[in-house]
C-alpha cells in the first residue's frame, strides 16, 4: 500500500464506509450504535486506515488563532495553554506581532478570521495596541476579516477592557465565574499514555485544527494554538518562523503534539472537578518547572515588552 492514494480511490473508501455506516445505524439499537461509533472514531485513528483515507481533519489555512499571553487572570483546571498548571507570563511583544502582520502582508495572505486570545488576552499590557495593529491590516489588506476576541469574562478589570473594544471586532465570552470548568476535556491526559491509542497516526488531527484554525504565538506557527501552549511546556522549540505554506499540512508537528493533547482523544468523557494529569504531563511538569528554577529563559520571537 503506497503513502498516497489516488483521490478516487479515497473517495470511493470513504462513500463505502458512509454507507456501511448508515446500514448499521438502521440495524442496531441506539445504544449499540452509540458504542459502536466510539470504537470506530478511535478505529479510524489507526495508522493503516489513515494511509488508506487520508487524515480525518485538515489544517485550516483561513483560520488563525493568535495566543498573545499565556498569562491569565483566573487560571482554570485543566486548562488546555497549562495557565494553572505552569503559570507564567510570557507574552507576544508588539513588535513581534507587527513581524507576523508585516510577513501576511508581503505574502499576500488574507485570513477570513484572526482570533485573538492566551490566557486571557485583555490584561496583555499593549492589548488595545494589538488590535489596532490588526484592524489596520484589515482596513488596508483585509476588509473581509473578522477580528474577534477569545475572553473569560471574569473580573472588572476584564469587563472593563471588553466594554472599551470598538463595534466592529467580535467578543467571545465565556463569562467564567470560577477555575473549575466542568465541560473542559482532560487535556494533560496524553493519548500515548492510553492503551487504546498504541497504533494511532497522530496526523489526523482533531477538530481544532479545523474549526479553530493555524495557531500563532511566542514560538511561532503552529496546526492550531494548542500547540504552541503544549511546546511551552514540552520545550521542543517547534514553532515556524514563517507562515507555513498552503500545501503544508504540519504533518510533523501533528505527529509530536497530538500524541500529547488529550484533545486529540475521540472517546466521551465525563464532567471534571479537578485536575486530571497523566504520567506524560506529570513528567513534563516537572522538568519545566526545574527548567524554570535553573534559569531557563521564556521565548519569545523578537522584542521584550
């Protein structure tokens, strides 16, 4: 079996298994189908089939999440940037920022939405600066753009900030009122650290690579934000300094950072009260707590405010 399959032939694959899927529906019960379509979501991970299919989720290349602070004001279990797990407060600098915009704009590169978020993005110090950084883009490259900001909601000083942004940049507020999330997923429970997940293809991604969109933070470029949160902590030094091109599926970071991501993980769960951490995460916790001690230094691209 080669690497790469011909299109038509992926395409009859997967109309077969649509349908095999539809027959069994009809079939089963409700409950029996519920658990067979788990088995299968984790079945279609395996390496072999991924070959034969292609990966189940694309990198969006229109869709750009920025983490311009992976410091926050409320630091929730669980949380999928470690901001409670490994608080800091390393930031993007302006200047940085204004690179990135400066590299869209000589590559020609119109997204159809910038997402703005951390950790909390409202306390980042040149926040307001930040986003008249990107309206700018947008007013003179993108007039199609959205521009939308990722917050918690929580506290005066935030609310303040949300209350002071212009009309026409989208808010999306989770409006927390405490650091347990019930609804999160177990993030630090690494997929590599589940026996189910032994002869997962890590290329397939996840739904965040999708709906979400490339990331971008202190490290560089990235499939999706969540990655570059888990390199903070892992120190692989991962990020792309440059826009990664259109036909560039990241498949090698995809490799390193979804066998960590407990995003990455197709079974349900349940709510979580707490912190749950696995012995991958517990290990990487350690060292980056020890790198911190010894005087490792935070990233960051260029600048220092």
């Amino acid at each position: 079996m080669t690497d790469r399959l011909p299109d038509r032939m992926r395409w009859c694959f997967r109309a077969l298994i649509r349908a095999v899927t539809f027959v069994i529906r009809q079939l089963l019960p409700e409950n029996a189908y519920r658990s067979a379509q788990s088995r299968w979501k984790i079945i279609r991970t395996n390496r072999h089939l991924t070959r034969i299919l292609g990966p189940e989720f694309r990198r969006s290349r229109s869709l750009i999440e920025i983490d311009i602070t992976y410091a926050c004001n409320l630091n929730c279990f669980n949380c999928n940037r470690s901001c409670e797990q490994a608080p800091t407060g390393e930031h993007m600098s302006l200047q940085q920022i204004q690179s990135f915009v400066d590299e869209w704009i000589w590559e020609g590169k119109v997204w159809d939405r910038i997402r703005i978020l951390g950790g909390e993005p409202t306390i980042h110090r040149h926040f307001f600066e930040i986003i008249e950084l990107l309206r700018s883009y947008r007013r003179a490259y993108a007039p199609g753009t959205v521009i939308e900001v990722a917050t918690n909601g929580y506290g005066e000083r935030v609310n303040d900030a949300i209350r002071k942004l212009p009309p026409d940049v989208n808010v999306s507020n989770t409006a927390k009122q405490s650091n347990v999330q019930r609804d999160f997923r177990s993030f630090n429970v690494a997929p590599i650290d589940v026996p189910g997940y032994r002869r997962t293809d890590y290329t397939n991604g996840c739904f965040v690579t999708e709906i979400c969109g490339t990331g971008l933070g202190p490290g560089g470029y990235y499939p999706c934000a969540v990655a570059g949160g888990i390199d903070r902590i892992f120190g692989w030094n991962l990020g792309r300094q440059r826009l990664p091109k259109e036909s560039d599926g990241m498949e090698t970071e995809l490799k390193r950072f979804c066998s960590v991501c407990g995003y990455f993980k197709r079974l349900p769960e349940g709510p979580l009260n707490g912190p749950v951490k696995s012995q991958t995460w517990e290990d990487a916790y350690t060292q980056y707590r020890a790198g911190r001690r010894h005087g490792r230094s935070e990233c960051q691209r260029s600048g220092t405010n």
